[in-house]
C-alpha cells in the first residue's frame, strides 16, 4: 500500500482502528483511577495500562492480517500510543510512584519523563505538522522506523514496573535508564527518515 497522500488522510472503521479507539478510552480509565489514588484504584490502573500495551501490537497484527493497514490508521496508533504514555507518566510522577529510584538516577525521575515526553510532543508535532500539510500538497508519511516501534515497549515496561512496585529498586531504574536510551534512538531514527515533514 502507498503513502502517498492525496488530501488528510480519512480514518476508516475498521476493526484495527476499533482496537486502537479503545485503547484511547481505556486511557481515559487509566487517568481517572490514578487521578482517584489508593492502592486498590493505582492496581486495576496498572493492569488497565497493560492491556492498553497489548493492544498497541494487536491492532497493527490484525491490520496486516485482514489487509486493513491504512495511513491514517497509523497515524491514529501512533497518536494513540501518545495519548496513553504522556498523561499517565505525568500522574505517576504527581502518585509518587518514583520516589524508590531516588538515588538512583540525578533528579529522579525527570531525566526519563522530560526525554519521553519531549518525544511525544515533538512526535505530536510531525503528526500535527504532516496533516496540516496534506490539506494543499502530495506528502509521504514517514512509518515507523524498527527502533520506534520497539522503543514505546521500553517507555512502557518502567512504567507498569513503577505502578506495580515490581522489582528491586536497581530494576525500575535500569529500565528508566533504558527507556531513555531508546527514546533518543528512535528520535534520531525518526528525525533522519522524516525531518522533512517540517522542512519540505
């Protein structure tokens, strides 16, 4: 299938977007029950965020499966994912659920919430920008580079391990220290494959 715009792309129903729709509604769950507090409200949040994980690979499977892949369903996955990680990092932070890496990491733990987060808003922006262009011009989309698509599993694995209280404390900081690793890596990656979204 081409990339090749013709217009802002038109979102289809279909059952790979249903998926990824729902994954953004179980994101609204997700912040009310941690907006909420408690214990019993931070556990049903944390398993809530791991089956919104799962289905970020489920609706790309069934996509190419039932031949339903389509631009504008990328782009809704990818605004997706987005949706989840920035609001629920943010109110973690806000929970307290860092605190045991402090230590661990200088500034515990805004090294790893100020790289993700900036990586989602400058994504954010590629998205913004890309459709904003396809109103009057022919466009290509740039997909997901192999290091993106692995990179949103390791911003999300410290986060499930932060709600949970998995782990010893050495743990939850390695996998921050990963996560943002990986999250300059697919920056790069994406800048490289796609700057011109914002230059052409």
């Amino acid at each position: 299938m081409s990339n090749q715009a013709a217009g802002i792309p038109i979102l289809s129903f279909n059952v790979p977007n249903v998926v990824t729709g729902a994954r953004v509604v179980l994101t609204l769950a997700i912040v009310w029950l941690l907006i909420q507090g408690g214990t019993a409200n931070s556990m049903l949040a944390g398993i809530l965020i791991v089956i919104a994980w799962a289905s970020d690979g489920l609706d790309g499977h069934m996509a190419r499966r039932l031949g339903q892949s389509t631009r504008a369903g990328m782009i809704f996955d990818i605004v997706a994912d987005r949706i989840l990680m920035t609001p629920v990092l943010i109110l973690s932070i806000m929970g307290g659920f860092w605190t045991r890496t402090a230590g661990l990491m200088p500034f515990n733990p805004y090294p790893y919430a100020i790289v993700v987060i900036a990586g989602d808003l400058i994504l954010l922006a590629g998205v913004f920008v890309f459709l904003w262009k396809c109103r009057n011009s022919t466009i290509e989309f740039p997909a997901p580079t192999q290091i993106a698509k692995i990179t949103f599993s390791f911003q999300m694995i410290p986060l499930i391990v932060g709600i949970f209280g998995i782990g010893p404390d050495i743990l939850l900081a390695a996998l921050m220290y990963l996560a943002i690793l990986f999250t300059l890596l697919s920056f790069y990656s994406y800048l490289k494959k796609g700057s011109y979204v914002f230059t052409s």
